[in-house]
C-alpha cells in the first residue's frame, strides 16, 4: 500500500492522533461502496487498517462468507484475551462483520489502540448505514418518476393526433411540425432517464409539449419565455411539463387569453425555474394540499414533482406554490447550487455553476 506504519516510539499526540484517525477513514470510505460484499475490496480495508495502526494483524470476518486478514498470521492463532480487540460492523441493526485487532502477546494495547479500532467500525457502520439510505433514496426517485412516467394522459394523444389529423391536407408541413414535437415530447416521457438531465433538454421538451398544445388552442393561449443566457445546471427529468400541463388543463380552462410565463434564473445561491399563469388561482390551503396529497389524480404529477426534488435536494426544497382565486398561479421550483464535492457529483446531487 505504499503507508508508513505509526512509530512504535511513544504514543501520538492528540493532534497527530486526530489526523491519524482522519486519514484512516479518508481511506477506507472508496472501498466501503461494496458494502463488504467485494473480497478485493475488504482486503484494501483491511490493509488500510493494518498498516496505518500499531496492530500485528487484522481481521475481517463477513456474514456474507468472505473472511479476510492482514499482518502476522501466527499472532492471529495465538489470540488469547486481552490481545485483541473485537468491534461490531452493522448496518443499522443487522449485524454485518467483525473486525478483530491482534497484537502479540504480552503487549500491552493502548488506549489510543482501542480508540483507533472501535473508531474504525463506527466509521465503517456509519458508512454502510449511510450508503443504504442514499440507494434507497435513489430508488424512491426513479419510481417516483416512473409512476409519473405512467401518467401518460390519453385524452392529450387522442386530441394531439386528431388536431394533426386534421392539418395533413391543408397544412402538411404544420402537421409534419406538429408531429417531430409530439415525437420528442413522448420520447422523453417513456425513455430510460437518468437521474438528473440538463436544464435545456427539460425545456425542450416543455417546448414540444406547448407547440401541440397551442395548435389546438390558437390565440387562447399565449407563452412567454424569459431564460438568463448561458445558464446551464442540472434537474429531474419531468419537472416543468406536468406543471405546465396543470396551469393549462385547470388554471387557464376556459379563458380566452391565457399566458404562461416560464422563467429560468440564477438567484442567490440557487436556481429558480418559475412557471406562472394568469388563470383561476385558488385557495392557499388546497395549494399546500396538492404538494403533498398523492391521491389527487386531477392535478397531475403535482405531489409527485414536489417528492422527487425533496429525494434529491433535500427536506428544505422542492416546489412552491403562490395562489389567490382569480389571480393566477405561481409555482417555483429551487435548485439549490453548492460546493462539488466528488461523492456528490457522482451521485447526481448537485447543480454547479
């Protein structure tokens, strides 16, 4: 592994002790990603742990089989009480290893020796603890967005098909248009997504969606784009269009000069996506309702929306709802910017500027 082993000289001083402490976990954290699960990868955890320790051999044994050592076997046979030291892995509440510290006997293990290995598997513990909620956070996201994927509405195809139906003699090269927009449009509805998409493809599609929609309303519904140039960040696939979709479908049915307006900016230390219309508006208590009522199959993928960016930006974003009856609506979605980190990158998290 190419570390020093801790002089044998004397104990560490409480800094040297610190950052000692730190290294160690700084190194482990890659390989715990297997959760235990790779063999490779619990032998680089245990060759962490021994050479970075003043320990004569380490011991990995897994519940799942693997077993794995490094340092002086012969210590290892001879691991009488009081010359090892043995520390719980878990993962919650499931036991899932131990780790055993030997030293040879007759030697005396140290306070700092002790401190070092059960500081090791709570590290280890709270790591694997962690990377379960983080993949199980990601599994509600996707089937979030599947469930919202599922919400094709077949009365938009239905009436989509009959308004290009109906230009394809008199308009043909209007109707070819049309159907490229319902093509993408229903692309990025049933594809694969990844977690996060660019800023602009998300638009794209909002776009195809309202080019559809427009030709069936005429000058009953006006857009109005307001996109600060050159931003560019990342957000969850399907995220702008069910929110048009409902400002269309409720708050501007029946008006005869609808506008939306979607906005895309950088503000403070986050990005704003604000779609906002000129409809009916409602009460402030049913606004509250939709982000969180997931039996509400009228207003479509509202609650669900709100879910997903609360799994991947946190408890304290997601959508905003501002609404009076007969004042229109204003929804806004937040995008928090922070600093990259490389765990975060590759879990999708965070926009960067």
């Amino acid at each position: 592994m190419g570390l020093p082993r801790t002089s044998e000289k004397g104990l560490l001083k409480p800094r040297q002790w610190i950052d000692k402490s730190f290294e160690i976990c700084t190194k482990m954290l890659p390989f715990l990603r297997s959760e235990l699960k790779d063999e490779d990868d619990c032998k680089r955890i245990i060759s962490i742990l021994y050479v970075m320790t003043e320990f004569n051999a380490v011991v990995l044994e897994c519940q799942n089989g693997i077993g794995v050592f490094a340092g002086e076997e012969e210590v290892i046979g001879k691991g009488e009480a009081g010359n090892y030291i043995e520390v719980p892995v878990k993962k919650g509440n499931a036991m899932l290893a131990s780790l055993k510290f030997y030293k040879k006997v007759g030697d005396v293990i140290t306070e700092e020796d002790e401190a070092i290995a059960r500081g090791a598997g709570a590290v280890i513990s709270a790591q694997l603890e962690q990377n379960s909620k983080d993949y199980n956070a990601r599994l509600r996201a996707k089937a979030e967005l599947k469930a919202l994927q599922a919400q094709i509405n077949p009365h938009f195809l239905f009436n989509a098909l009959n308004t290009i139906a109906a230009m394809c003699r008199t308009e043909p090269l209007e109707a070819r248009r049309l159907l490229i927009h319902l093509a993408r449009h229903f692309r990025a509805i049933i594809q694969t997504s990844p977690d996060l998409i660019d800023i602009h493809k998300e638009l794209e599609n909002v776009r195809s969606y309202l080019e559809i929609e427009k030709a069936r309303y005429g000058n009953r519904i006006r857009v109005e784009w307001d996109i600060q140039p050159n931003i560019s960040f990342l957000i969850p696939p399907l995220t702008i269009q069910p929110i048009v979709e409902n400002a269309i479908k409720h708050g501007l049915a029946g008006k005869k000069d609808g506008e939306i307006v979607i906005s895309v900016k950088s503000v403070d230390n986050c990005y704003q996506v604000c779609i906002k219309d000129n409809g009916c508006g409602m009460e402030p208590e049913v606004a509250r309702n939709l982000l969180t009522n997931t039996n509400d199959d009228k207003r479509i993928g509202i609650s669900n929306v709100n879910r997903r960016l609360k799994e991947i930006y946190g408890e304290d974003n997601g959508m905003i709802i501002n609404s009076e009856p007969g004042k229109g609506t204003e929804v806004i979605i937040v995008v928090p910017i922070r600093e990259r980190r490389k765990a975060d990158v590759i879990k999708g998290r965070y926009c960067r500027r």
